[in-house]
C-alpha cells in the first residue's frame, strides 16, 4: 500500500502462500463487499461519521465489483485484454483513492476527476517507428493527475497546462516531459532480460542485491575490534546486469542513490557484475533506504523513476493507456 498525503506511515501486509496470485485475488474479492470495505477503511481513521463512512465503503466495494468484472472477463483476443486491463487498472486506482481516510474524497468525488479526462494523452514523433515514436504525457487535470495527488506525487514539473496536438508544437522542454512507450516498457523489471532484444534499448529496471563485499568488511572489523560509531554506514549493492550495453558509465548516468559504481568479476562462476555503494543512517537496512520491487517472475529491483515515481502499478497504468489508444483509435499502427 503505498503512502499517500491522506495517510499516516503505509503498513506492510505480507502474502505468504503457495499460490501467491490466488491469494491476491481472494483479497481483492473480499473488498467486492462493503461491510468489509468499512472496517478497513474505519481502520484507517476514527475521524469519519457514521454516514459518510458507509458511503466511501459502497464506493470502494462498487469499483471493486467493477476492476474484477473487467479483469475476469477473460477476453482471448488481444485488443479487448489490452482495454479490459486498463479499465481494471482504472477503477484499482478509484477504489485506492475512495478508500483513503479522507472524508470528502468519495466516489462521487472520483468520478468528477475521471468525468474531465484521464489525465493522460499521446503524441506520435514523426520519422520515427513503433514503438519509440509513440509518447505519453500528463495534463493537470483530470484521472490520473488526482490519483498522483494521492499518491503524494507532484506532477507540477511534468505535466501540461494545455494538451498540444501535433509533435511541432512542443519546444526542447515540452519534449523532455514525455515518456516514450519504448522507456516505459524498459521500466517493466520483468522484461529485463528480453527488453534489448525486443526494443534494442539497455532496461531501466535493474537486478540488485546484498554484495558479498559487506560480509568482507564486517569480518575485517570482527577480527580487528573495530569500532563504529559513524551515524550513517556505508552498504555496498551488487547489480546484476541484463543486456550487454549495460556497463559502467550507462548506469551512473541513471542518477540513481547508488554512487561509484565499479566492475566486479567472480572468480568462482566466472561472471561480472558492478557494486556500488548505499549511504544511509547507521543501523537502518539497505532496503529501507532503496526502493525496490520483487515478483515471482523477476529478482529484486530498483526502477529508475519517471516523471517523479518508480511505482510499478503507475508504470503499468501508463503503458496500458497508450495501448489502449493504440488498439481503439489506431488501428493500421496496432496491425503493424
């Protein structure tokens, strides 16, 4: 659960089971009833009157209802998946912000914001092929802007007062708020290993994990009686690449927290991988300090942000919106 500007620190719910898919869904079926949606929500805060509490339960429950009617239709062919994931996505975000303990965003509210657009819209670049001429770009106002604004993330930088309808019209600046649908599936940590051979693009999703490094440094300082009485602490993160472009200078050039990235070869697999370093408060984990993502189709990683947030379910949000237009308005380009 992500933390948004309505709430207090999010807490962590951890699935532990054999089939990990199952077990989301049933949670996401047991929101489809408002009793239950009520009690989360009263969880949440104790600041909300009886009536207004019923109403946020109805909404959570109805987009709910309606996010599992898209997703469960079990469309076969591929242009109904791409819309019925989107709009499955889309009321996801609705029910997330209906439930929010803020008492006067309700689904009423939520359906004003989706009543002025979805926030999103696409621009085509000429002379370019599919799908790096085809970019995203965030207007103030409308779905997805509103849900941002939940999540706590400032689109102010990124966004546009007015959409511009033809590539010429956008200035140096304009471009760089666009995301290509090409950076956007380099962000997908699942496609790391097949994204520069699908697009011919190194991915902006990386493997990461505790080097064994640490382990060396924290036996030297057992042996030697070292102490340690430094407020931040240093922890080194190996980076497990995906892509042979995919080397020292391109990944300092991604900005991210770790710094001096270096090469490390091991001797025992014969393999090379890069190390870095992580500088956080003395006594915290490395991991709280780094965000990352782990499914039960890719290792942990941390995604390079776009437009202010690396949030794997804004990710998704995203691309499936471009595909969406793709399939609805564009068919000779969705042929192709």
């Amino acid at each position: 659960m992500p933390k948004s500007l309505d709430s207090a620190e999010p807490k962590v719910e951890r699935l532990v089971a054999e089939d990990i898919r199952e077990t989301i869904w049933l949670r996401l079926r047991r929101m489809t009833s408002s009793r239950l949606c009520r009690q989360i929500i009263s969880a949440r805060t104790n600041t909300i009157a009886s009536e207004v509490l019923d109403s946020k339960a109805e909404g959570v429950a109805w987009a709910v209802r309606s996010a599992l009617g898209y997703w469960e239709s079990n469309a076969a062919d591929l242009n109904a998946k791409v819309l019925t994931r989107y709009y499955a996505l889309l009321q996801i975000s609705i029910a997330e912000q209906v439930a929010s303990p803020n008492p006067k965003f309700d689904l009423e509210q939520a359906q004003r914001h989706t009543e002025q657009g979805h926030g999103l819209f696409t621009l085509r670049q000429p002379d370019a092929s599919f799908p790096n001429c085809y970019h995203v770009a965030c207007v103030m106002g409308g779905h997805f802007y509103s849900y941002c604004k939940y999540l706590g993330l400032s689109l102010k930088e990124h966004a546009f007062d007015k959409r511009p309808r033809e590539w010429a019209e956008l200035d140096q600046a304009g471009q760089a708020r666009l995301v290509s649908v090409t950076d956007l599936f380099r962000r997908v940590p699942e496609l790391q290993a097949v994204i520069e051979e699908y697009l011919g693009a190194p991915p902006l999703s990386l493997h990461v994990g505790y080097a064994s490094r640490n382990m060396q440094i924290r036996s030297q300082r057992v042996r030697t009686g070292q102490p340690s009485d430094n407020p931040v602490e240093t922890t080194f993160i190996a980076i497990y690449p995906n892509g042979p472009t995919v080397n020292e200078e391109y990944l300092k050039g991604l900005n991210l927290p770790i710094q001096n990235i270096t090469v490390e070869h091991d001797s025992a697999t014969k393999t090379s991988h890069f190390v870095g370093s992580l500088t956080h408060p003395a006594g915290d984990h490395w991991w709280q300090h780094l965000k990352t993502y782990k499914s039960g189709y890719c290792g942990t990683s941390v995604i390079v942000p776009f437009w202010g947030t690396a949030d794997p379910f804004v990710i998704h949000f995203v691309i499936l919106y471009a595909m969406s237009i793709v399939v609805r308005y564009l068919p000779s380009l969705w042929h192709e």
